[in-house]
C-alpha cells in the first residue's frame, strides 16, 4: 500500500504554508515528520484529516495497483494534547467505541486485554478520564486510534511530554504496530526521530523533501538535516 | 505620573484599537475586504482610534446617565406617594454604600492592570496611583452634570447636587483606605469581585433598602442623608492621604490577578476547569444501551444538573405566575375581561419569552464543551453516519430539555383563557397549547441546527464563528421585534406552527446535506 499526495498546498491569507507538498509513503514504515516551528507540519497533518480543506492537489491510497480515495476510517489522528471524551470511564469510552464500529474492526478482544497491552492499572480503568494524567490520556487516545487499524497513523508531536517509561512504552508499541501500515510521525525532538524512524522527511518552505541517509553515521546525518532546514529558511 | 498616565492610556488604546481590528475581522463579509496586515494599516487605525476615543468619553457620563435616569429617578418615580426628593436621597445613599465597596476600581484585577504592571514591568504603586486618580476625577466629572440636573429636577437644594459626586467618590475612597488598613493588618486582600457570601447578602439587604423601604412609605431623612453625605467629604480626605502614603500595592495586584482570569491561559484554564466541575462524579450512574444511545446516556445523566437545572427552575416560576394569574382572576374578578383580552392578542410577546428562556445554546455549548471538542479529533466520529445518527438523538433530547417549560406556559396559558372568560372557539386553545410548543421546538430546532452547520469553537474551545455570532444575534433582533406585532391569537398561532414546522423540515434537511462536512473542529 502506497499513500500519495499530489501538489498539495494551502494558504491562509497571503501566507503560504504548503506549496506543492508531494510524497509517496509506503506502509510498514515509520516516517519522522521534521520542521521548524510554523513550517506547516499540524496544517499537513489537518489537511490530511480533512479538518480543513486543501486548496489544491490530492492525496490518496494505491493499494494492489488501484487508487483510491482515503476515507475517514482510514486515518487515525493523535493529537499532541491528547484529548479524551472526559465524562466517560477508560472502560466506557472503550465500549462505546467498540460498539458503534462494530463493523469495521476485525477480532475484537475483550476490553481488558486492551487495558493490558497499554499498560493501563486495573484500578483506572473504571475512573472517569477527566481524572486521567496526561500520560494515560494519551494513551487511551493512541488506544482508540490503534484499535480501529487504519491504514494511515498521524501522530503530532506525540511523546513529547510523557515521562520516559511511558514514552519507552509507546515507542515499542510503534514498532510493533509499523506493519502494513503508514506512520508518519511529526516532532522537534530530532534523537527521537531518528531512533524511531525509518524515514525522515523534511517540511520547509511549503514541500516535502526525504533526507537520503545512505552511508552517514547518526552524527553526519544530524548535521545533514540541520543545514537542509537552516540553509532553506536563509533563501 | 504625568507620564505613566500617558503610557496607561497609550496601553489601554492599544489593546482597545487591538480589539476593534479584531472584532471587524470576524464579520464574514468584512473579513474578505480587510488585508491580512489589518494591525498596520494606518488608515484603520486611525479609525479605531476616534472610536477608541469616543468610547472613552462616553464612559465618562454614559455610565452615569443611564445610572441616574434608570436606578434612581425611572425607579423613583413609581413611588408616586413619596416626595420626590425624599425618594432621590434614598435610594442614592443606598445604592452609594453598595458602589463604595462592589466598585472600587482599586480592587478590581482588571485586564489593563496585569498588562501594565506584570507584561509590562510598570511601578506598580504609581500605576495604581495614576490609574485610581483619573478613575475618580472621572467620578467627579461624570457625576456632576447629572446629579445637578436629576437633582434640581426632584427638587434637591443645589449645594446638595455639588456635593454629591464628591460624597459619591468620598465613599469609594473610604471603602479603599480601608480595605488597604485591612490589607496591612491580615495581608489578605480584597478582591470585588470575588464577593464572599457575607457581602452578598449585605447586597441585598442594601438593595432591599434602597428599593423596598420608600415602597411602605419610609425614606432616610433628609438631615441624616446630608450630614453623611458631608461627612464622606473629609473622610474621602484622609484617605486618600493613606491611599497615597501606601507602599504594597504590587503585593495587592499581585494577590489579585492571581484570582482572577486574565492571566494568559488561565481564561482557557477556567473554561476547562468549569467543564470538568459540571460532570457528576456519581459512580452509580451507568447505561444499559449501546452505541451512540449509551454515549448520549451517560452524556446527559452525568450532566443533569448544568442541563436540567435551569429548564426545573423555569418550569417552576412558570407554574408559580400561572397560579398567580388564576390567584389574581379569583380575588379581583374586574381583571378578567382585560386579561382575556391581552390574551388572544398578546402571543407575538410570546415569541421573546420562548427565545428567552430556550436553553438551546446553553446545551450546544455543553456539548461543545464536554464531549464535541474531545471526540470531534477522532476520525470515526467524524463519519457523515455518525454524525447524522447522533444529530437524531441530541435534537431528542433538546427538545425534551426544552418542552417541559412550554408545555407549561402552553396549558398555563389555555388555563388562563378559560379561567378569564373562556373564548367562543375551543379551537383556540388548542392553537395556543400547540404553537408555544412548536415554539419551543423551532428554537431547540434552531440553535442545534446552528451549532451542527456552523460548529464555531476550535480546539481550544474558543468560539472562532463570526458568522454563528451574527446568526445568534439575528435570532435575537427578529424575536425582540415580535414583541410590537399585535395580532389575533388564533392567527398568529397557525401562522407560527406552520412557520415551525416549515422551519424545522428545512433545517433539518441542511443538516443531513451540509453537517457531514461542517461539523469539524475549527481551525
């Protein structure tokens, strides 16, 4: 499965955020969405989602040589806040989600093995999620957004402000879910993309650029992207 | 202080200009014309400047205008069997004690306050200083030309009429002195408005002084209301030699914009925190449906009382003035015939009174609030099934919320008919019962159909819709004009259901079209 965009670009106002955005991102990859701040990287990922609209170009699917059209349930959107239902129960919200899409989702479990491949305390799961730290929102919200399996994860800045066990633990469960799917993974923190990542992409002025790692050491491959995003902003 | 008065001002015309720009970039066909580098332009600077300025003279005496023509002499005048003066006297010595001490300026946290001195870095004793003196030069000066001219008009001796806005600021100032001599001895200071329950309730007596003593024919004499009155002179005096010599007012503001909202996120804080506070902690509560019938369940038993609670105490007072009204056509049958009258022309009024008390945004914003702004980020809420499955159960429940009160005021108003004459058409009360309910059910209609084509807040619950706003207040200006059409009952009514119904058909028919595409997060 490939997921494609063509010329994409956006503006507000005179501003334009996304030039001609084009890529083409293969699933069981992880790909680390670097750029500086105000490059554009929640636009893309808005876009993508269709919170707001692109003013021109296309993204879509090509799966088994036919494209299609990306469709809602096919992307699964993890906000850097994460943000949760707070009047629900971890339990209740897991329920009602598991209810209403009933159709989509292949072998459902029973909730508590949910529970347990996040980690998340017996004793939470009944709490009401107002009362959730931030971490166990964030992981009730990547919950959610695994179970459904949608072919393309968006994550914005997703780690950046969880203790490291939690991190450590959402990093493996990353890995463990690359597999015939597409993550594209967007932060500042560029160790972290590179331990996580297969892919780095860059976003700068408006587009999208790959950065090539073909034989640089973690060190070379740092002071690579660095220059690629400063030298840009200089033009 | 010459200059620090400068920089307040220029700072407070900032952010007031600031503001304006702002305001006019969010009417949507204004919006379009106006250039991205709107804060630069010159020319519209210039523009929001005069009315920035404007506005700052109208504070003066505006404020003061409406206080005189409305609270005292427009009160005043319906005690038609006191003395004129008497009456003036009165209710101003009252409704002074309660301004001495609920606006005080100095301990109001407001916004320009934590601009001047926390953003900007400004001495906080001279800031407080320049900011207090012209807030009471402005009293003085507000003050003056009206409490002559209301005054001689209720017949006060002129003397008086000049010393009343120096008693008026006398008293402010007293209250102040205080409050800082307090401040020194517990270093806990006051905030007006964070009134604790003692002061409220001295509110009230206060105001039920002012307003219910003249009403049995007891007013302050004359000679306590000026001895006081004189008295606050000298006191306002001293004070503010203390208000001068004081030396912590930046432990002061600091104490107070700590409780107040104005600090950066902490507007956003409230909001969240006001959120949270309205879900029950009740473990007890639970659902047995499933899918979205479970969510919208727990949704509104969990938040019962921030949707249930007002429609309860509207349904009560309805029923309370009903029985009032029946009370009214049994002790004083001569009512009646009037009565019957206003009846069968007076349901156009009826159209505000159902605006008035729809709870329709109320509920939209809680939805908004507590379970939209979360769930809308997840990409299987957002499919145009879910979203239309759920629009179904949620204009259920508005109109359930929304029907109680108007079935109320419907049968109420049938009641009353019948109880005040009757009427040659049974189908007239039929009308009635069925058009306030269709009332009710075109605004429930209405604000949910609004909230699901416009969805106005953003992620971080703001609302961001100048088109939602004007839509809002559209609504307001059209059921306000309703109250000057007079027309027959049984006309008016069928005109109504059939309007309603129409209405909700086609908004419904919007929602199903457009819903799927502008029910989103804004951006």
């Amino acid at each position: 499965m490939e997921f494609v965009m063509e010329h994409i670009s956006k503006h507000f106002e005179k501003k334009e955020v996304l030039r001609d955005v084009e890529f083409v991102f293969e699933s069981g990859k992880i790909y680390g969405l670097l750029g500086r701040n105000g490059a554009g990287k929640t636009t893309l990922f808005n876009c993508l989602n269709r919170d707001i609209k692109t003013d021109g170009g296309a993204f879509y699917l090509v799966e088994n040589g036919s494209r299609r059209e990306v469709k809602a349930e096919d992307i699964g959107y993890v906000l850097s806040t994460p943000t949760v239902p707070e009047f629900l129960t971890g339990r209740e919200f897991l329920k009602f989600f598991i209810e209403i899409n009933e159709g989509s989702i292949s072998d459902v479990k029973p909730i508590d093995e949910y529970f347990d491949y996040m980690s998340i305390d017996v004793e939470d799961r009944d709490k009401l999620l107002k009362d959730y730290s931030h971490g166990m929102k964030n992981k009730m919200q990547l919950l959610i957004n695994v179970i459904a399996q949608p072919n393309i994860l968006l994550l914005d800045e997703p780690l950046t402000s969880l203790d490291v066990v939690v991190a450590e633990e959402m990093k493996q469960l990353l890995r463990a879910l690359k597999d015939g799917r597409i993550i594209i993974f967007s932060t500042h923190i560029m160790d972290l993309a590179l331990d996580l990542c297969d892919e780095i992409v860059l976003l700068n002025h408006g587009v999208l650029e790959a950065v090539d790692k073909t034989n640089l050491d973690n060190h070379e491959f740092k002071e690579k992207i660095i220059a690629a995003l400063r030298e840009e902003n200089h033009e | 202080m010459n200059k620090t008065l400068r920089i307040a001002f220029s700072l407070k015309n900032t952010y007031r200009v600031n503001s304006i720009l702002y305001s006019l970039k969010q009417i949507p066909l204004i919006k379009k014309i106006l250039p991205q580098s709107v804060y630069k332009v010159m020319g519209l600077k210039i523009f929001a400047n005069i009315l920035s300025v404007i506005w700052e003279i109208l504070s003066v005496f505006l404020g003061k205008f409406l206080y005189f023509i409305i609270m005292i002499t427009g009160i005043g005048a319906l005690y038609k069997t006191m003395p004129a003066d008497s009456v003036f006297l009165h209710i101003l010595l009252f409704l002074t004690t309660i301004g001495s001490f609920s606006n005080t300026h100095m301990f109001n946290p407001s916004r320009d306050k934590y601009y001047a001195i926390f953003l900007m870095r400004m001495n906080a004793r001279t800031y407080t200083l320049t900011s207090y003196t012209y807030s009471i030069l402005k009293i003085l000066v507000g003050f003056l030309p009206f409490s002559i001219y209301f005054g001689r008009a209720s017949g006060i001796p002129l003397w008086v009429c000049v010393i009343i806005p120096f008693f008026v600021a006398g008293a402010k100032m007293t209250v102040a002195a205080y409050s800082l001599w307090d401040y020194e001895r517990k270093g806990f200071c006051y905030n007006e408005n964070m009134l604790g329950k003692m002061l409220w309730i001295v509110i009230g007596i206060l105001l039920a002084a002012a307003y219910g003593l003249p009403a049995i024919g007891i007013a302050a004499p004359h000679l306590v209301v000026y001895v006081i009155m004189v008295a606050a002179v000298p006191l306002g005096i001293v004070s503010a030699f203390k208000i001068y010599s004081f030396h912590e007012y930046r432990e002061i503001q600091q104490q107070l914009q700590a409780q107040s909202m104005y600090q950066m996120d902490m507007a956003a804080n409230a909001t969240r925190n006001y959120s949270q506070k309205s879900i029950s902690a009740d473990t007890g509560i639970t659902s047995s449906r499933k899918g979205f019938e479970y969510l919208n369940e727990l949704f509104i038993k969990r938040h019962q009382k921030v949707l249930w609670k007002a429609t309860q105490r509207i349904s009560a007072v309805c029923s309370f003035l009903i029985l009032g009204g029946l009370l009214l056509f049994y002790v004083r049958p001569e009512t009646r015939k009037n009565a019957n009258n206003l009846l069968m022309t007076f349901l156009p009024y009826f159209v505000f009174i159902m605006y008035a008390i729809n709870r329709g945004t109320n509920f939209t914003r809680v939805l908004f609030m507590n379970c939209d702004h979360s769930l809308l980020t997840y990409s299987f809420y957002k499919q145009p099934k879910m979203i239309l499955k759920l629009f179904r159960i949620r204009l259920r429940e508005i109109i359930k919320v929304n029907l109680v009160p108007a079935l109320i005021i419907g049968c109420g108003l049938a009641l009353l008919l019948y109880a005040s004459g009757g009427t040659d058409n049974v189908l007239n009360y039929v009308v009635l019962i069925v058009s306030i309910v269709c009332m009710s059910i075109f605004f429930s209609v209405h604000y949910l159909t609004i909230y699901y084509i416009f969805q106005p807040y953003n992620a971080g619950t703001e609302m961001k819709s100048g088109t939602y706003q004007i839509v809002l207040s559209a609504t307001y200006i059209v059921c306000f004009c309703m109250m000057k059409l007079r027309m027959p009952t049984p006309v008016f009514g069928l005109l109504a259901i059939v309007f309603c119904i129409a209405y909700s058909i086609a908004a419904c028919v919007l929602v199903y079209r457009y819903a799927p595409k502008t029910f989103r997060l804004r951006t």
